[in-house]
C-alpha cells in the first residue's frame, strides 16, 4: 500500500502547484510561468540529484531509458504548457480536473504497449473516474462546454500526460525515481528554453524570474515533491492502478477552486469529484 501513500502525498503536493499557479498567471504567459517554474525546479532539485549520483554513479545500464526520458520530458513539455493554457482561461476546478481523463487514455496505452493485464474492476472504476471528470466539467445544467478555450486546452494536455506516464513506467524499469525526478525535469527545461528561444521570449522568462520568483520558488519545492512521489508510485504499481488514483488529485482541486478562487457551479464539481473517489477506492480496496 506504500504505492498508494506516495500517490496522496503527490496529489497534495500537485494540487497546490496548482493554486500558485493559477495565481501568477493572471499577470504571466503560460509558457513563460512553465519555463521559469521548471528551472527552479531544477535548482533545487540539483543537490539531491548530486548526492543520488555520488552515492551510486551509475544511473542506468541501460541506454535505452535516456530516450525514454526525452519522449516522456517533450510530451510533458507541451502537456504542462496546455494545461497552463486551461488554467488561464477557465476554472481551476475545471482544468485541473479534465486530466482526470487521463486514466482512459492510459487504460488503452498501457494494454497496447505495455501489455498490462486489465480485471474489470479495473475497467469499471476507469469509467466511474472518467464520468466523474464530465460532471466536473459540466457549465450549466447538463450541458458540457467542449468548446471552451480551457476545455480544449485542458483536453489535449490529459491525451499527452497519458503518453508521458507510459514512457514514465517504461523508464522507471531502468533508472531509480530519485534521479528519474531530475533528469526528466532537466530535459523538460532544455525544450522549454529552445521554444522560448523560437518565439523569442527568453526577456520574459527572465522578468518574471526576477518579480517572481518567491512564489514561484514555492511552486518548484511543491512540483519536485510531487513528482518523487508520483515516479515512487509509478515504480511501485501498474500504470492501470496508479493513473486513476493520482486523480485523487481533482478532489484537492475543487476543494481549492471554492475556497481560494469562489469558483461556482460547486455541486454538480462535487458530485462528480465523488464518483472519481468511489472509482479510485474500488482500485484501491
């Protein structure tokens, strides 16, 4: 069950990612905030990854993972930067909870190419969760706002984190979570800084590192956190199990979205944050 602890610490850690965030992006752009974040994260990771890598110089045997860790840092790259987009124009108990259809995608990618055995309990809870994230993602009535800048946005970052946790598990065969948190990150920002280079908005990145960068110090310690624990988790189970659990996630969202940004329409959220929960305790229990 240690799997499942690391998944709720990593959920707690995300979701207030999540709220500093959402707050400095009302005077940032997305991929400005995401650049400057991830190259925090990376200081501040960087002593652990050393101590990791004097302790036990070899950080893989196999030199296949490294191309596992550019698939799963560009994927997430784009994926991090989309949800920064949903976040900027919708409810953070919208966006956030549309990563909650992950664990469907997931469901396919990790039978097709990781050749997961799937029970249908399994199956059962996968679409509990993903109902669940349609009621979450309802704007009046029963009437689903696909069309909504966030919602696509939002969308299309859950299709890539999907692809990414199944390059995740792939890696995390081969390499330990404690130097995978890092690597990935590293990578991460090495695609960040060649697409700020493209659109020339490197002057951006560095402005707001500058008025900044005290919450956004904040947002690095919470990300690496909940990514050591997210990888832990990743290592520990099948992506089947842990994709819908780390939705826990959308919980801590809603419950977020009502208190620090008055976000509305927070019945039909909590409904469907309680159809996610009854789908991850099924997984669990």
């Amino acid at each position: 069950m240690f799997w499942f602890f690391a998944a709720l610490i990593a959920t707690l850690a995300r979701t207030g990612t999540h709220i500093v965030n959402k707050r400095i992006l009302q005077k940032a752009r997305s991929v400005t905030l995401v650049t400057a974040t991830t190259f925090f994260i990376c200081l501040v990771y960087l002593p652990v990854f050393i101590y990791s890598v004097v302790k036990e110089p070899v950080i893989t045997a196999y030199p296949l993972a490294f191309v596992g860790v550019a698939a799963s840092a560009l994927l997430n790259a784009v994926a991090i930067v989309m949800l920064m987009q949903g976040l900027k124009f919708g409810d953070m108990s919208i966006a956030v909870p549309l990563r909650n259809l992950v664990p469907l995608f997931a469901l396919i990618w990790a039978v097709a190419f990781l050749h997961e055995t799937v029970t249908p309990l399994v199956v059962i809870a996968t679409f509990l969760i993903v109902l669940g994230a349609m009621l979450l993602h309802i704007k009046k009535g029963f009437k689903l706002a696909l069309r909504r800048k966030a919602s696509l946005f939002a969308l299309s970052a859950a299709v890539l984190y999907s692809f990414a946790l199944i390059a995740d598990k792939f890696v995390l065969n081969h390499i330990k979570p404690v130097n995978y948190t890092f690597l990935v990150y590293l990578t991460t920002l090495v695609f960040l800084l060649l697409f700020n280079v493209i659109i020339r908005n490197l002057k951006n990145v560095q402005a707001i590192l500058r008025n900044n960068w005290k919450p956004i110090v904040l947002v690095a310690v919470l990300a690496n956190l909940g990514s050591f624990f997210t990888f832990t988790a990743i290592s520990l189970t099948d992506v089947t199990k842990i994709a819908p659990v780390l939705r826990m996630e959308v919980l801590f969202s809603v419950v977020a979205g009502g208190l620090f940004f008055k976000e509305k329409n927070m019945l039909f959220k909590i409904l469907g944050a309680g159809l996610l929960i009854a789908g991850i305790l099924m997984i669990v229990l």
